[in-house]
C-alpha cells in the first residue's frame, strides 16, 4: 500500500519544505511563537501540528494537518500567516453609506451575503467601512463592506454594521496568488455544501454515503488503514451540491469508547481523491483539535457528557448499516494542472449554479511576498459550525423546508 507521504496537491508551485522555509523567515513578524506537534496526542499516527500567535487580534491557535510532519507544519503555519495578513490589512477604505456609495462605484450583492443572527435588517443609509474587490467572473472592480474582510476582532477595532456573518471563510493563502484563489473558493463551496448537508432529510443524507470498498485513491487508502490499525470507525459521504465541485464529508468515530469527541472533516476540490484525502485528515485532526482544547472557538458545552453522549448517537445513526452505500466514482472528478485551470474551473461551476459574482480582496503585502486572498462570493451559505453566530439564507431554509 502506497504511503500517504508520497501524495501531495498536485497544483501546488512550491513543496511544503519550501513554503515552511518561506513563512518561518517572517515568523516574528506575524507574531509567531511556537510550533508544536501534536500527533502524538492521539493514536491516529496521522500528523497534527499547532501554530501559536499570542497576540493576535483573533484566534491565537492555528492547526495544520496534513500527510506528512512538513505538510502538517505547512498548513499551520500558512493558516496562522494568511490570518495575520486579514488582521493588519493596509487596503485604502472608503467610509460612506450603501445609499451614497451605490451612486459612485459598483457594489457587491448584499442580499447574497451571509447574515448574523438574528436576520438583521441592513441600514443603508448608515455609513460604513468599504474596500474595493476584483470580480474574478468579469475582471471589474467591486466594493464590499470591510466586515466581512479583515479578521481583527478586538473590542475596539473597526465599526460594524452587525448585520453580516464574520468568519474567516474563503481566506486562504497559497504558493501563488491563484493557488490561494483555488484554496478560498474551494473552501466557500465546502462550508456551503455542509450546511445545506446538515440540513438535509435524512433519507438523503444516507444515499449519498460512499462505499469504502470502492475508495482506489491509494493515499486516502492509506489513511483509512491507518485509522482502522488505531481501531477507530470511519464513514464517508459525498455531499456535493448543484455547484458540482466534489466535496466529502468524513465521520470518525471510536469503536474502543475511550474518546467521546468525534472526528468531523469536510474538504472541496477539483479532484474527488484530494477531496476525500482532505476530510479524511480533517476530521482526524478535529479529534485532536479537541484532546488539547487549546482554540479560543472550543466551549465547555463540547465537552458536556450528556451533549458528547447525544453527538456520538447521532453520528452512529448516520453510520449504521445501509443499503443504500454508492461508488466512490460516481462523485464528479476533474483533472486540473495547474491553479489556473482550476480558478476557470470552480468559477465555471459556480456560473453553471446561477452565480456571478466571485469577488476577491488580494491582502498580499510585498515585503513579504506570501500570496494571501479574501474571497467572497454572494449567494452560497456561509458556515454553521457556530450556530449561535449562524442564520440560514435561501439555500439553507430550502434544505431545512425538505426535512420537515
């Protein structure tokens, strides 16, 4: 069996040796302080790995996994760079209202943004923080509010309407700045695709599970024996939308009942194989996430008996025997080389679900030359991982109005 080592993205212009190489140079400069190793922590023998930033004006803890210890360290360490780069953003803004900026220059969607709870009705005459956007569909430029931007969450930072969901969705760094662009969309497309998954009826839920016996990506073969050698359960979904880009789902769950968290991953891409091999990683580095319970975004409440006891239920129901288990090649698939062949791709997919716009904030700063995009794109649901700061649009409520 292949060692999962041997796979890494494709597309990728630079191997993880050399973009750790990259981001440790300005380590001090994105407040870094620590890299630790965390894979030992749990007994999945897949690579776990965390990034420390003090100071930030965000989360201070940053996770990487990945298929080996510098892909895991590569992940971290971009994720922790790319946030510091949304934190310190030196873009030239505009401060005036929707009423009177919509007179001068092209404005993005509001209506196809995420919203807060509870539904907050947006002002538009109250001004606000804006900053200039490049449609990626047509080339033309595109003002956005800055809230949905940057990801400096002090007390005291920028003024806020509260009407749009803040995360840090379709933020991504990359070797080049379209690699970065293909990372962001592809992940816009995952947190929509898992939460129209979550809301969709069951019986829907339980065809789309992907048969393991018919998985013939050789790494995510070799991930999956890992975590059976460690005794631990895994299912697998193909939760693609209309959009069609492939995204999966990965539940992992302990037959051995010593640890109570379940393992949750979700990945999108081109490629059904990178696909699965990201959700398969994912989750496993969620169980990890959560034996150390260093992130600022874990509650208590995640760690409540009745509350683990109700989420393990839940996701033995989803894994209990099936009929209706469907082959690992009936999930879309396409071949991309290069990042750009992939950008074309995704944003033809998205014109395909009646998108148009895809709107990206290039956050690059040139002394330090790490490619670093906020992509937004109006009309996709955004992230429930948080439901408290989640509030379903169109897509969601249709999912939900089909369950019930």
């Amino acid at each position: 069996m292949t060692n999962p080592s041997q796979s890494r993205d494709r597309y990728r212009s630079l191997a993880p040796e050399e973009t750790i190489t990259r981001v440790k140079a300005f380590a001090a400069d994105f407040g870094i302080t620590r890299i630790a190793n965390l894979t030992g922590l749990d007994r999945t023998g897949i690579q776990v790995v965390m990034v420390c930033r003090p100071n930030a004006r965000s989360s201070a803890v940053f996770n990487g996994k990945g298929i080996d210890l510098a892909s895991a360290k590569a992940s971290a360490l971009m994720e922790a760079a790319e946030t510091w780069h949304a934190e310190n953003i030196r873009l030239p803004l505009e401060f005036a209202s929707f009423a009177d900026l919509c007179k001068r220059v092209a404005l993005i969607d509001l209506d196809g943004l995420p919203r807060a709870p509870p539904g907050t009705a947006f002002d538009p005459h109250l001004p606000l923080l804006w900053v200039e956007g490049r449609n990626l569909m047509n080339g033309s430029a595109v003002w956005l509010p800055y809230e949905i931007v940057h990801a400096d969450s002090r007390l005291r930072g920028p003024p806020m309407t509260g009407c749009f969901s803040m995360s840090t969705n379709g933020l991504a760094s990359g070797n080049d700045f379209l690699e970065a662009v293909s990372h962001a969309i592809c992940e816009i497309i995952e947190r929509d695709a898992t939460t129209l998954w979550h809301r969709s009826p069951r019986v829907e839920q339980q065809q789309r599970r992907i048969d393991l016996a018919s998985i013939d990506d050789p790494q995510s073969l070799s991930i999956l024996d890992l975590l059976a050698q460690a005794r631990l359960d895994v299912g697998v979904w193909d939760i693609t939308t209309d959009v069609g880009v492939c995204a999966s789902q990965c539940l992992i769950t302990d037959r051995t009942g010593l640890a109570k968290h379940i393992g949750v991953g979700a990945a999108c891409h081109p490629s059904r194989a990178v696909a699965l091999r990201g959700a398969l990683l994912e989750a496993a580095q969620v169980r990890t996430t959560y034996i150390i319970g260093s992130r600022e975004d874990i509650e208590p409440l995640d760690y409540d008996p009745e509350v683990l006891d109700r989420r393990n239920a839940e996701a033995l129901a989803l894994m209990g025997p099936s009929h209706h288990d469907r082959s690992f090649r009936s999930s879309p698939n396409e071949s991309c080389e290069t990042p750009s062949e992939a950008v074309a791709f995704l944003l033809d997919r998205l014109r395909s679900a009646g998108i148009d716009q895809a709107i990206a904030v290039d956050l690059t700063q040139p002394e330090f030359s790490i490619p670093v995009v906020r992509m937004v794109v109006p009309g996709l649901e955004g992230s429930d991982h948080h439901h408290s700061q989640y509030w379903p649009g169109p897509r969601a409520r249709a999912c939900q109005a089909r369950r019930s």
